[in-house]
C-alpha cells in the first residue's frame, strides 16, 4: 500500500472491509481498530513497550490451559470483564450477575440438595441455602447450580495439586420447591495468581493483589437467561477493593453464627456455624 501515513494508517485500516463483512463483526473490529490507533496515538507508544505489551499477550498464551485462562485474568484486572457483565446485567428483575473469572470448570460432581461439599476440607463450616425463583417469585425445581470456591488456602482445586480433582466443586438441582442446600467451609479472602502478566500488571499499577471471600455460582433453567454470579462475605476487609471490580451491593452477604445445635443437627454440623440464606431470581429467556 502505497503513500502509508500515521494520519491516514487508521482510515487505510478501515477501508480493507470488504461491503460483505457481517454487520456485528464489522462495527466492533471497526470500533476496535479506531480506539487502538487513538491509544497508540495518546501515549506515543515506543516499539520498545509495543514489544513489551507483545511479550505479555505471548507468555499469557503460554501459561493459559483448559483449566487456566490468564486473558480472562487480565480482563478482570483491568475492569473489562467487570463492565461487560454490568452492561449485561439482568438486574434489577433477576439477580445482579458477577464475572465468572478465570477458574470455572464444567461438569462437576453432582450433590443433591443439602448434600455435604465439606468433606476433608478444614475451615469454618457452614450452610448455605435457598432457593432458585422466577423474577415474581415462584420455585423454578429441576435448575441447576454449578458451585465451586477455594479451599481454606485461597486456592482452588485446578491450580492445587494438593486437593483432590473436584475438590470444592460441585453441581446441584433443585428440588420440588426450588430449593437448594449444601455444606461447605466458609471462603477466604485470595491472592489473584502470582506467576503471570496478569501479576506484572498489577505491579506496574502498584495496586492490592485480593478478591474478598466469595462462593460462585452458575445457574441454569430452560427457558430462562443462565446467571452467573458470586455471594461475598459482607464483612471481608477488602469488599470494597476486590481486584477483579466483581462486588455487588446486593451480592454482599451475612455469613450469620448459628448457635442452635438443633439447627446445626439437620445438617450434621456441630453449633457455633455460621449460615447464609439467598434467593436467586433468574430472568425469563
Ligand atoms: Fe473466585
């Protein structure tokens, strides 16, 4: 391409479309390609940090798996994932959605409702309960929860050789009423991974490096949009500072101690435990 200038790169850019390009893909590879040539312009960028940048994007490839996804790290840290989930958002119907994050893994073991996902894990141990409903309130039975959270060292099972594969992951139908029960040990606040960009990122920005404890959730029904979404632990010291932007206000909850050993009985758990009640509302497909 003949008579190329840093004036007319972008408009050349854009001009390669042929007419037939899909509608969709055409005004976001259009939007896409206009703010990176802004961005290259507003910070004068060097070859040396473009190389840098290249360098990063190269080693997240390098690190990312079928179980570890480091661009999806990096999208959270930077508050992309946060936005395209707030844009998206079914609230204020359904239940306010969070970023699935980087350690989501399908196919978990089923548990029935107010089954145990305790099992060898030390930790605080809880329940947690309620039930899965339509915007107006009424039981949706048969929908399916996918959970999963960190053991008590801030690590999930897929990173962890030390845990057992599934370890505090599961999924979960809910029963007639559309209820749903299940054990568990109270999650910890967690450092984001250490050992990628995703980590020279935050160093660069000189920021804290902890989510605030919570417990995911995915959960599906016919006929109604999938919600994925987090739980937090209200009174965690970095609520207000989650390095991935995912808190909610509404998803901000009470991890209440329960000192009935009454209670505590119909779960086989032992007085004190702390417990969390929450209805999820899923909006209509
Ligand atoms: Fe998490």
């Amino acid at each position: 391409m003949k008579n190329l200038t840093k004036e007319n790169v972008t408009d050349k850019v854009l001009g390669t479309f042929p007419a037939d390009t899909n509608p969709r893909e055409r005004e976001i590879l259009t939007s896409l390609i206009k703010h990176l040539h802004l961005f290259v312009r507003d910070v004068s960028l060097t070859t040396g940090e473009w190389l840098t940048a290249m360098d990063g994007l190269y080693r997240a490839g390098e690190i990312s798996n079928p179980v570890r996804n480091e661009f999806i790290l990096i999208s959270d840290l930077l508050g992309v994932s946060s936005l395209v989930d707030l844009i998206n958002d079914n609230a204020p119907i359904a239940t306010e959605t969070s970023p699935l994050g980087p350690f989501f893994v399908k196919d978990a073991p089923l548990l029935e409702p107010g089954g145990d996902m305790i099992e060898e894990n030390s930790g605080t141990q809880g329940v947690v309960r309620g039930h899965v409903l339509t915007p107006e309130g009424k039981p949706i039975p048969g929908a399916l929860l996918e959970i999963w959270q960190t053991a008590e060292n801030g690590l999930y099972e897929n990173v962890d050789p030390d845990q057992p594969k599934s370890n505090l992951r599961r999924r979960m139908k809910t029963g007639p009423e559309g209820n749903y029960a299940f054990t568990t040990i109270q999650p910890v606040s967690y450092q984001v991974p250490d050992d990628g960009p995703g980590w020279e990122l935050l160093g660069m920005m000189g920021r804290n490096p902890w989510r605030p404890a919570h417990l995911h959730f995915k959960i599906s029904a016919e006929g109604f949009r999938p919600l994925v979404t987090e739980l937090f632990v209200e009174d965690d010291p970095y609520i207000d500072e989650d390095v991935v932007f995912g808190v909610r206000n509404s998803l901000a909850v009470s991890f209440a101690t329960n000192s009935s050993q009454q209670d505590a009985d119909q779960f086989n758990l032992k007085a004190p435990f702390w417990q969390v009640e929450f209805d999820f509302k899923l909006q209509s497909a």
